[in-house]
C-alpha cells in the first residue's frame, strides 16, 4: 500500500502543475490533494505487497496438489478400465 511520503511525491506533482499564478493557493492545494489521495486509498479494498506474495505461493502450491491429484485419479482410471472394472 502507498505510504503518506508515496502521497506527499503525488500531491507535489500535482500542485506543480498549478499556473504559477496561483502559488499562494499552492499550499492549500497541496494539503487537499493529500487528504483527498489518502481518503481514496483507504476507500479500496488494498493488500500489501508481502499479502500479495503469500496468497500467490498459497496458490502455486494449491495447483501443484491439484495437477498432483490430476494425475493420480488419471492413473487410477486407467488401471481400472485396464482390469477391465468398468
């Protein structure tokens, strides 16, 4: 998830875009676009990176029993339509 520093870089680039003109509203501004950034991240339904990597081994290993399982049902089919069970 983004940090408050990842939001302060976004809320800068953001009020650098703002004409020079209005450089004394630059500051509210600034605070502005960090409330509402942050209120937006909190809104989402976000994981962390480490989260993200452990529901992804979760799920290699799941698919390795389930090929495992794969196999052996396949096996097991073939051995008794071979003694001719079926």
């Amino acid at each position: 998830m983004m940090d408050r520093q990842d939001i302060d870089q976004i809320a800068l680039r953001l009020v650098s875009l703002v004409p020079p003109g209005l450089a004394q509203a630059q500051q509210d501004l600034r605070a502005n676009f960090q409330d509402v950034l942050a209120q937006g991240l909190r809104r989402l339904d976000l994981v962390t990176r480490e989260e993200f990597d452990v529901q992804c081994q979760l799920l290699a290993r799941t698919r390795a029993k389930v090929d495992e399982l794969e196999r052996r049902v396949a096996e097991l089919e073939a051995a008794v339509v071979a003694r001719g069970d079926m």
